[in-house]
C-alpha cells in the first residue's frame, strides 16, 4: 500500500473517532458530564499547585471552554491534514468544523440538563481554525528548514591578510 493511500484511509477514521469523542461528550447527561469536569478540574489543580493559591480552575465554566476548543481543535488539525494540500481547502476544513460543532450543540438540545449554546459554536469554530492554523503553521515552517538543508552552501570569500 503506498503512503498517500494509506493517508487517506488513516485520517478519515482518526476524523470519525475523533468526531465520536467529541459527540458522545454530547450525549452525557449534565450530571455525568459535571462530574467529569469536577474530576478534570481536581486534576488539573493538583498539577498545576504552584499556580497563585493552587486553584487555577475555580469553575467548570472555563473549564469546559478550553475543553470544547481543544477538542475541535483537534479535529481542526486531523481535517487539515487529511484535506489540505495547499489553502485552496481551507474554507472546506473551517464548514466541516462548523457543521460538527453545529451539530454538537444541535445533541445538546435532546439530552437531559444539557442545552446547545451558540457561543460554544464560535468556540468550537475557534478551535478549529487554531488546530488548521497550527497545521498550517508547523508545515510551512518544516518546508523551510527543508529548502534550507537542501540548498547550496555559498562559497566563503577569502580574505587577504596584510
């Protein structure tokens, strides 16, 4: 199997399981999530001790935020890999983003204690631009350093010594 092959069977499944993470989060009742969150929250402040008086998360607010943007900007980053050869596809990546993250909140609506929020969908699309940007970003910086270990050395010039 050649490697683009194997690209194009490998990110669409990584796309879907990250899509089932995502979506399944959706689906807990709010007592399940909150609990879930709280148990992020201890963690994240245990580790993170030496941070002001040792509770960087006071609420699940943002918690759940960075959450939410994290995860979509993974599948940000996954759709990017998989679709992306230049920008032309860019706009692509984003509507996929935004139809997930739509979709995420649109769960939210059937599930007990849960609501969809459309400024989680502007997080969510946040997150998605920042998981294509970093892509974008990481390649343009591994092309360079490419062009740059593969060009001519320039020849030094010789001093004269008097």
């Amino acid at each position: 199997m050649e490697k683009s092959e194997s690209n194009q069977r490998f990110w669409p499944l990584l796309i879907v399981l990250t899509l089932c993470f995502i979506w399944g989060n959706s689906l807990l009742p709010a007592s399940i999530s909150g609990a879930i969150s709280q148990w992020v929250k201890t963690l994240v402040n245990q580790l993170l001790w030496f941070w002001k008086d040792g509770s960087l998360m006071s609420g699940d607010g943002l918690l759940r935020k960075i959450a939410h943007a994290s995860e979509f900007a993974l599948l940000g980053a996954e759709l990017t890999c998989w679709r992306v050869k230049g920008t032309a596809r860019i706009p692509e990546v984003l509507l996929s983003g935004l139809l997930a993250a739509l979709t995420d909140e649109t769960i939210q609506l059937f599930v007990a204690g849960r609501s969809g929020q459309i400024r989680d969908v502007w997080i969510d699309l946040l997150g998605v631009l920042i998981g294509c940007l970093f892509v974008l970003v990481f390649r343009h910086l591994r092309r360079k350093k490419a062009a740059k270990s593969t060009s001519y050395p320039q020849k030094e010039t010789k001093r004269r010594t008097s």
